[in-house]
C-alpha cells in the first residue's frame, strides 16, 4: 500500500466523502458560477476544508467536462450539476473520424487551474482531481442506449471511440498531476450498467491502461463505480488493483468488501440524496448501520455514496461529519 494510502487509513476519522458542490452554500453563488471559474473552483475547495475533517479536497466532479472538451451540447443549470445534453457522433462508424482535443478545451484548462491554485492553498491534505471514465465517456460522446447495444453489433468502432477516449483521459489526468494533484477519483457509472462480459471488453482493459500510464507511488488511484451491477463485476474491478475502491449505495457493500484487494481501501456507501432529503438523525443512523456491517474489515473506510448534491443540507453534512468523528473517535 502507497505511504499516501496509509496515511487516509490509518485516520479513518478523516472520512472522504465526494463533497465539492456544497461549497456554493459556503461562498453563496450559484452551481453555474462556480464550474466556470478556476479562482471560484478552490475558494469552494478551500471553504470545504477549513470547515470539514476530511482526509483529502476533492475538486468539482463533473463529468461533463471531458465530453464538452470533445464538441458536446452541454446543459449548464443555474444551480443544478450540468449535464450532457447531445453527443458529438450520431452514427457509432464516425468515431474513425473524432478528433481528440488537446488537454485545455472547453473547461478542461479552468479545472487544471483550479486544481493548481488548490494545492497552493491547501497544504495539510492531498488534492485530488476528479474525471468520468472511459466507458461513461464514450457514452456521453455517442449515446449511452445505443452505446451497449452497439458493443454487440458494432465492437471494433467501439473500441475505436474507447481508444481515443483513453488517449485524452490519460492526457488530461497527467496534466492534472503536473499541476500537483496528488491523486484522481475516476467515475465510471456507466460500466456498472453492463454485464461483466461486456465490462471486461469495454471498460476495464481501457481503466487498466489509464491506471498504468498515470500511477506512480506518489500519485492515488481511486476507482468510483455506483452503477447497480457492480456485484456482478467484482473480479474485473477488483484486477484494476486500484489504491482505492469507491462504491455507490445501490450495492451490497459488506458482500463486495472482501472480494477487492486487502491492500486496497474500499470506501461508501451512504447514499446521498439523504443529504438533501434525510434529518441529522438518519443519517447518524445510516452511518452506523454501514459501519455495523462492513467497519469488521481493516481497509473499510465509511464515506457518501457518490457526488453529493449542491442542494444538501449543512445541517446533513455536518452530522455526517460529526457521527464519524465519533465512530472512528
């Protein structure tokens, strides 16, 4: 286990949730304000991590970034995470003919910004990045339907999409790491909607290769994956020999734990609408249910689900913080 690894280990107390977007409350502008500024990006990192004992800052995840990098119609909500509103190929044979932009397009060039100036200004916890996975990619450039069905009729042009993908992927993370990051959180959701034929075709040789052109000893690897068939998937996650395993609320964690490397840490899975929608009271609950069931294992570390929304509640957020600093306490 990487010396960096240890030490979020070894203070469990210093949870990782996936809180970035929260931070809009804190500096008290909008969603839309704070994904098209570099400056505004790490004043919310840096409000985060003066308010909450977290073992590292997470940057914005938004896995819109890299597709709008590549043409994509991008939905930009005043308050709202954007989205992906139309892809860039229509037809699955053109993607011979997708160009791969260069690391700086679109907002690719304000989130290495942002994740510069946060190193700056953070120096008493790692920085991570944070970027969509190659299969979640191609499927916001193509169509994510169309995408799973195409893997069958048409494998070779999807491989194509997956290797140009990977190529900007690898790009974008090195600059990310240039820039001081001392990590990635890759989200790769869309995987888990496969089977696991399929998942060990088109998603993870492309992670693996992601993974080994970027990883050093100094630099944590953090696979994320909330998709529902994740169960299903355990030996070809678990082959990616990730420094961290992250996992959604739709999965039986306690039944996945074992199944990853023990020298890997597996973090989850509160789920994070009930920071929205739940009371102080459930989500101390939760959390302690979560760490009833999986805390036995020594590379179990209690953290949200997925990204948490914008629209949650200090008052939620605050007691997640609270209920863990006293189970780890």
């Amino acid at each position: 286990m990487k010396e960096k690894a240890k030490k979020l280990l070894n203070n469990k107390e210093k949870t990782l949730p996936i809180l970035s977007f929260p931070s809009v409350q804190l500096l008290g502008i909008s969603v839309k304000e704070l994904i098209s500024s570099a400056e505004m990006q790490v004043k919310g990192m840096k409000a985060i991590a003066d308010r909450c004992p977290m073992g590292a800052a997470l940057n914005m995840m938004d896995l819109s970034v890299e597709a709008e990098a590549f043409g994509c119609t991008v939905r930009c909500p005043e308050n709202e995470v954007p989205t992906v509103e139309k892809g860039v190929l229509e037809d699955i044979s053109r993607a011979a003919g997708l160009t791969v932009p260069p690391v700086g397009a679109g907002r690719t060039s304000l989130y290495i910004e942002g994740v510069r100036l946060a190193c700056k200004e953070i120096t008493d916890r790692p920085v991570f990045c944070g970027v969509i996975g190659p299969y979640s990619l191609a499927g916001r450039l193509f169509d994510m339907t169309e995408l799973m069905m195409e893997c069958y009729d048409s494998p070779e042009d999807v491989k194509l999409l997956l290797e140009k993908v990977t190529e900007f992927l690898i790009a974008y993370i090195q600059a990310f790491k240039e820039a001081g990051a001392d990590g990635v959180v890759m989200a790769e959701p869309a995987a888990g909607l496969l089977s696991p034929d399929l998942a060990e075709e088109f998603s993870a040789p492309y992670v693996k290769r992601i993974f080994e052109a970027v990883g050093s000893e100094d630099f944590l690897l953090c696979y994320h994956n909330c998709g529902n068939a994740v169960g299903d998937m355990a030996e070809q996650i678990a082959a990616l020999r990730a420094d961290i395993y992250h996992f959604g609320n739709a999965i039986d964690l306690k039944a996945l734990i074992p199944r990853m490397p023990a020298e890997s840490i597996v973090m989850g899975n509160l789920d994070p609408l009930l920071f929205v929608d739940g009371t102080p009271e459930v989500i101390g609950a939760e959390l302690r249910r979560i760490h009833g069931e999986c805390g036995g294992y020594e590379n179990f570390m209690l953290s949200s689900g997925c990204d948490i929304p914008p629209r949650a509640k200090w008052e939620n957020l605050d007691a997640y913080f609270q209920t863990v600093q006293a189970i780890y306490g």
